[in-house]
C-alpha cells in the first residue's frame, strides 16, 4: 500500500493520493483560511470508515435492511513531550432499518474486535471502545 502527498500552496495544505488516485485534503488546523482535514481527524475519520465498511458489509451478507448508518467518533489526547497522541477514542454507531438488533451488536463486534485493521493498528496503545443504536434505541 502507497499514498503520495503534494504540496499543494505555500502554507500546510497537502493533496494526498492513493490507489484510486482520489484526493484527500490535509491542512494545520491552524492556518488562517483550513481547507482540508488534520492528520488527527483523518485517524478518526479511518477508524470509523473502516469499521463501517465492515459492519455494512457483514449485515448486507445477512440480508439485512440498512436505510442509514452514521457513525460519531471522538478522540481524546494526552501530552507526550512536544507531541499529543490519542489516548482513547469512542465511537458510537447508529443505524435505522428493518434488522435484528443481535445481528447487529455481533457485526459491530466483530468489526471493533476482529475485522477492522484500523482499530488494530492502534490496539496496544489506544483504549477504544464502541455503542451502537438501533432505531434510536441503544443496544
């Protein structure tokens, strides 16, 4: 697996790149005018993609009804030194359709626990944990 960021003005804003050549824009958080995602969101930002690639995917193989799925991720730091790595990360999962809500507890399970390279990636060093809500009800 590659990426390749540019530079893309005379500030921070970077154009990142992988296989599917789809852009993705990083930027400082604070740069007077921010015109793409921090490297600490875009760690968010792939747990909670990654997991819900795979949640979706195991409930579609089950046949069953996702007519929404979001996904809210929060990240907490720490000051290590100059730098602030996560310390933890919550993310709360909630869809609406017509499914078993033990279907898709086990989904969400086996995405956090097993399946999703991103949380794993971090498993040693960052705490996370997940809820998930069906229908608006919390399982």
């Amino acid at each position: 697996m590659k990426v390749t960021l540019e530079r893309k003005n005379t500030e921070y804003l970077l154009e990142a790149k992988g296989a599917s050549g789809i852009p993705v824009m990083i930027d400082n958080k604070g740069s007077d005018v921010v015109q793409g995602s921090s490297p600490m969101e875009l760690i968010l930002m792939g747990v909670g993609g990654c997991s819900a690639i795979d949640i979706i995917h195991i409930l579609k193989k089950q046949r069953q009804e996702i007519t929404s799925y979001r996904v809210d991720v929060e990240g907490v730091r720490y000051d290590l030194d100059d730098a602030k790595p996560f310390k933890s990360m919550s993310c709360h999962v909630m869809l609406e359709g017509d499914m078993d809500p033990a279907k898709v507890q086990r989904a969400a399970d086996l995405s956090f626990n097993k399946y999703c390279s991103v949380s794993k990636t971090f498993d040693s060093v960052v705490d996370i944990t997940f809820t998930v809500s069906l229908n608006g009800k919390l399982l």
